[in-house]
C-alpha cells in the first residue's frame, strides 16, 4: 500500500485524481467508504476524474460510458470493458492504495466495429 491522497481532499461524494508508482489512480468516497480506480476509461483511454459520480455510479467524461467505482464493472456504452480497481485502506489521515495487481491494458473496444 502507498499512500494516494489525505482523506480531507476526498469529502463524500467527491473524487480525487492521483497518482501512485506511475499509475493515475481516482479515489472516490461513497457512503463513508473510499474506493480506488484506474483513472483511465477503458472505452478510449479518457482520464475519469472529469466524469461526474452519482452513487456508485461513476460517468466517463468523454462519451458517457459508466462504471460501478466499488468493483469497476462497465455499466453502460459506449464502454464494454470494466475499469480495473484497486485495494484501498485509510491510516493516518491519508487513502492508501495498492496498485501492483494492475494487468496490462486490454486493447480498447470500439463496439461492433471489433
Ligand atoms: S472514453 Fe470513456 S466512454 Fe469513451
């Protein structure tokens, strides 16, 4: 675990854009609960941290694809493909955030064009 970003930065609801060992990360509260993301749509690549979170439900800024921050998961298109997310913990006032289980990226996914 590597610490991401203090917890004040990161107020319910909100997200925070990071980065840990190399990877962009978004760290979003929901319910009292934090959750880490790879801050990167799997639709095209677009960074989430400009996407607007309501509930679980994160949307990508570019083209609307939605994901479940708690596992990830593609919700809705044009993205087909989950997000990968990343274990989380909070000590000493800051989210930590373990993202050596990162696999490489799979090719992105353009819908019936594949
Ligand atoms: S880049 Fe996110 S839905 Fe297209």
């Amino acid at each position: 675990m590597k610490p991401a970003v203090p917890i004040a930065t990161v107020g319910e609801g909100a997200m925070a854009a990071c980065e840990v060992d190399g990877v962009r990360v978004l760290v979003c509260q929901v319910d009292g609960a934090y959750y880490a993301l790879h801050n990167q749509c799997s639709h095209a690549h677009q960074a989430l941290d400009g996407g607007t979170l309501k509930g679980h439900m994160l949307r990508c800024p570019l083209h609307g694809g939605r994901f479940d921050v708690r596992t990830g998961a593609c919700l809705g298109p044009p993205a087909s493909l989950p997000v990968a997310t990343f274990p989380v913990e909070v000590e000493r006032g800051k989210v930590h955030v373990d993202v050596s289980g990162l696999q490489p990226r799979q090719r992105p996914r353009f819908g019936p064009l594949n």
